[in-house]
C-alpha cells in the first residue's frame, strides 16, 4: 500500500512538471508501482526535462508499448535525424511481435509521435491488425487503430479502422472516439455506421455521443434554427426509444451524454427502463404506466427546482396490485420517499441529517387492485401529513429544516427504489405530481 501511495504522489509531481520531488521517491517504490512511477518520469523528461534521462528509462520499461510512448514522445524534442532514429527504433520493436501485440505498440507510438511520422505508423498499425484471423482479436486491435488516429485527429482514418470491426462493443467504442473531434459530415457518417449494430446498448450509447457532438450545432445556430433543433430532438427521442428496455445499469452510465443533450434541448426529462407498458387509468382509458414489480422505473434527473431544499408535497394516483414487501411510489434521491409497506401500510418521509425520518398509517390501509390518491407533504416547519383519498392516515412534527434537495446521480424514482432494482411496484400509476414550493392554500390536513 505505501509503494502504491508513493508511485501515485510521485506520478502527480510528474503531471505538476517537479521531476525532481518525483525522482527522489523512485527508491522507495518497488515492484510493480515502480515501473508506474518510472513511466510517469520518463513522460516527464520527454515532454519537459531531459531527453536522454527519457529515453534511459524508457529502456528499463517492461511494456512495449510504454516504451514506444516514450520514444515517440521524446521525438518532438530531438533533431530530425536523432527522431528518425528513435522512431525507427519503435517501429522495430514492435515488429519482434504477433500482430495482436504489434498493433498497440505501433498505436500507441502513433498517438504520440511527431505529425510527419503519425500516418506511416498508423498505417502499420492497421495492415497489421486486418491481418489477424481470430475476428475478435481483429476487432480489438482495429479498434485501438481507431482510437490512436482519432486521438491525434485523423477522424477520417479511424472511421474507416471502425468499418472492419466485427464485434458492436468494441465497434461502438471506436465511433464513439471518432464523434469525440468529428466535424457534422464525419459525425453523420459514424452515427450511420451506429446503426447496423445489432447490440442495442452499443446503439445508443453512440448515438448519444453523436448528439453531443450535435449541440454545437444548436449553440453556433441559435435558438431559431428550428431545423437543427428539430433534428437533435427526434434523436434524442430516438435514443430514449432505445434506453426504455435496457437495464437501470445503461441508463446510469449514459448520463454524461444524456443530460447535456436534455439541457440543450430546455426540456424536463423523464426516462422509462424495464419493460414499461402502458395501461388502463381510472376512467378505462389508456392513461396509466404498468409496472412490473422487477425492473421498471421512471428516472428523472434533477432539475433546479427539484434540487433545491425545502418544503415538499407529492401527490400520486396509483393502483397497486401486489405487497409482500416494500414498494417504493416515488422516491427523491437522499431526499424523502412516498411508498407501501408488506403489510399495507402507507409511508412518507424525508432524508436529514444522514438518517430518515417517516410517519406511516395503520397496517391494511390499501386495499389491492383500486385506484388510490397518495399525498405526502411535508413543511419546513417540521410538519409532515400523509393523507389517502382526501383522509389524514399519519402525521408527525419533528423540526428538521428544508428537507434536502434531490440529488446525483439517481434523481427522482418513480416506482422503484432509486439505489437499485429493489421495492419496485407491481401496479399501475397515473399521476405524480411534485412541488417544492408548496401552493398555496396547503391542505387543511
């Protein structure tokens, strides 16, 4: 544990330019976070300090593709025929390898190599990765291409490295680097590419980054250009389209791209997973989301309003149609929580000072398969009420403060617990309303 704090406190002296603080902590490292902080200082050297001390360590490196780095990057600062040379001693040891392990080392040369030597290495990289036979291997080394070309911004070239990836994961990975610096025709073109994959997940979480890549279309436009907006929209919803069945683990891991989007946009956010289905309201038309009991949910990230603390009041019509355990109606992230107990009770309560405090009406209350109205409310005073159907069912003071605001990264959870798929209703749901501030009058309760 002491080598791996000191290799991380010395490679951050690295990143900071203090090659000589770092230095003088190499003795006390040893075994593996050793070579770490050996790499980290021959980075330094190449970019800032010595580059013969560079490329004496990059001698005593144990990977080929740290040393081919290291090469490359000291290149930049020797004379031309001195570069040749260090160069040519990269591209030469990665020949001494299977294709599958020439491939990251002439990559990874590539991508830091001076720009008069980046196509020749590139192209290395790629005859020797369309040269494995084994298809996944193939895809794994096409896909490192990929993202060395793009990493130095030949965007072009690594889309056309992604075109002969056979596997949708690593294939996406690729795009996904490529929409990372594509202007709109490059980006058009790797998003088409998006869409022949057959791994919805790989799908989407392209077409995500794509969109990303899109809003610098909406910003350099304006407001006004309806059209440009337009389209960002319907792949947006496109791209919900593809999140609304796949597991709560997706979705969470697709909110750096969502969310920007959703905010360039303007628009409040709700996004069904599970298997969502709608269904029959109170009046027999089809008005209500079916939850399954497993897996559905609505998520909502948290807006300004819902993030703020303060006062709450949530209201829900619901039809339950299954307990045997808690189920959650509506929860806001370390914030409060509206749901039903094993035993039929309803509960209501708010998250403060690291621990929850609830009220909960007398067991039996729900009775399974009827429309209900729930209203939680709770005010900074310390009030909160629970009412069914217009009836008080619970109530309690306790001063609290402002309940807090919903936070990252799970928001709102509609009918289901927001940490993971668990307490998720078996029912259905028609309305959720949410205030913050509360209207005015509040309810007599």
């Amino acid at each position: 544990m002491r080598a791996a704090v000191h290799a991380a406190i010395g490679t951050r002296y690295c990143e900071l330019g203090q090659i000589e603080q770092a230095t003088g902590l190499l003795p006390s490292v040893g075994g593996f976070w050793q070579k770490v902080l050996s790499r980290a200082l021959a980075r330094a050297h190449a970019r800032s300090g010595d580059p013969r001390q560079a490329l004496s360590l990059a001698d005593r490196l144990p990977y080929a593709p740290w040393r081919a780095e290291i090469l490359a990057l000291t290149a930049h600062r020797l004379s031309p025929p001195a570069a040749d040379a260090v160069m040519n001693d990269a591209a030469a040891a990665a020949s001494v390898f299977e294709p599958s392990s020439e491939v990251p080392v002439l990559a990874r040369a590539a991508a830091a190599a001076p720009t008069r030597y980046q196509p020749a290495l590139s192209a290395a990289a790629l005859a020797a990765g369309q040269g494995i036979e084994d298809p996944y291997e193939r895809s794994v080394a096409l896909r490192t291409v990929a993202e060395a070309q793009a990493s130095y911004g030949d965007v072009a070239g690594a889309l056309a490295a992604a075109e002969g990836i056979r596997v949708d994961g690593l294939r996406a990975d690729a795009l996904i680097a490529v929409l990372t610096g594509a202007d709109d025709d490059i980006a058009r073109r790797a998003t088409e590419q998006a869409g022949v994959l057959n791994d919805p997940s790989a799908r989407t979480r392209v077409r995500l980054r794509g969109l990303r890549a899109a809003m610098g279309a909406v910003d350099a436009h304006g407001p006004r250009d309806t059209a440009t907006r337009a389209a960002l929209s319907a792949g947006f919803d496109a791209a919900l389209g593809e999140l609304a069945t796949r597991p709560r683990s997706e979705l969470v891991a697709s909110l750096p791209d969502l969310l920007p989007v959703a905010a360039c946009l303007g628009g409040r956010l709700a996004i069904p997973t599970g298997d969502l289905q709608r269904a029959t309201g109170r009046d027999g038309r089809i008005s209500a989301a079916a939850f399954d009991g497993t897996h559905d949910r609505i998520f909502v990230p948290p807006s300004t309003t819902l993030a703020r603390p303060g006062g709450i009041r949530a209201e829900l019509v619901v039809n339950v149609e299954e307990l045997g355990h808690r189920r959650t109606l509506v929860e806001g992230y370390l914030s409060f929580a509206v749901g039903v107990e094993g035993n039929g009770a309803i509960a209501g309560g708010i998250y403060r000072y690291d621990q929850w405090t609830a009220v909960r009406s007398q067991a039996g209350l729900i009775t399974l398969g009827r429309w209900i109205t729930v209203t939680f409310t709770y005010l900074g005073d310390g009030v909160m009420t629970l009412c069914m159907d217009g009836e008080l069912v619970a109530q309690g003071y306790r001063r609290l403060g402002g309940a807090n605001g919903i936070a990252w990264p799970f928001g709102l959870s509609i009918g289901a617990w927001p940490d993971a798929d668990q307490r998720v209703l078996k029912g259905r749901m028609e309305e959720v309303k949410l205030w913050r501030a509360l209207p005015a009058p509040y309810p007599s309760s």
